[in-house]
C-alpha cells in the first residue's frame, strides 16, 4: 500500500497497532536514514511515496487519452502506469522468460542462500 504524502508514517504505524492490536513486522527506512515503511503481520508492505500527487496526474491525463480501466486511479506505482502505457502503445507486454539452461543456474544459485 502506497500512503499519501501527507501520512506521516509513525501516525500510521501507531494507528496500525491501536486498531489491529499487532506490532508491524519490519521497519524500513530510505537511504537517507528516514522511515519511510513498515510490513505488517499480514505480509502487507506500506511506503509513503512522495510522488503520489504527481503520479494520479499522470493517471488522469493517460485515463482522457486512452479512455481504458487501466488508468483508473488505484495509487499505482509508475511501474505499473507505465506497463499499462506499454500494453496500450505496443498491444503486448512480453514477459521475461528462461531457458532450461538458464533457470537451472537459477534454481542451482538459490541452494546456496
């Protein structure tokens, strides 16, 4: 869950906590030392995002031009404004895919962790 840039984000772990009655999982903090994120016990990530303002710009802009659901606004991240984008200007996303060869290296390098 991306949280507005407004939501402060110790405001959003303690209401976590008041209203589910858990602790968060994980803090996360960004390279400049701030906490900017938090997992709860449910797996569920939330980030503040500063761009958030910019990005439903964005979405609404792409929503008149291309007149498709995928621009309906649902706090996407640009990663998923722009698969969207993608999907209507080339008709496909193709997806990345291995070889045996390849995914066995994978699968073999992942024993290792």
């Amino acid at each position: 869950m991306i949280l507005p840039e407004e939501m402060k984000i110790e405001e959003a772990i303690k209401t976590y906590t008041i209203v589910t009655n858990n602790y968060v999982e994980y803090l996360h903090w960004n390279n400049n030392g701030v906490l900017d994120g938090f997992v709860d016990h449910a797996k569920s990530m939330y980030c503040l995002n500063e761009e958030y303002n910019a990005r439903k710009s964005i979405c609404r802009k792409l929503k008149k031009m291309y007149k498709t659901e995928d621009f309906f606004w649902t706090n996407q991240s640009y990663t998923s404004l722009v698969n969207s984008l993608f999907k209507q200007i080339c008709g496909f996303l193709q997806e990345s895919n291995y070889n045996a060869k390849a995914r066995q290296i994978l699968d073999d390098a992942m024993v290792y962790r």
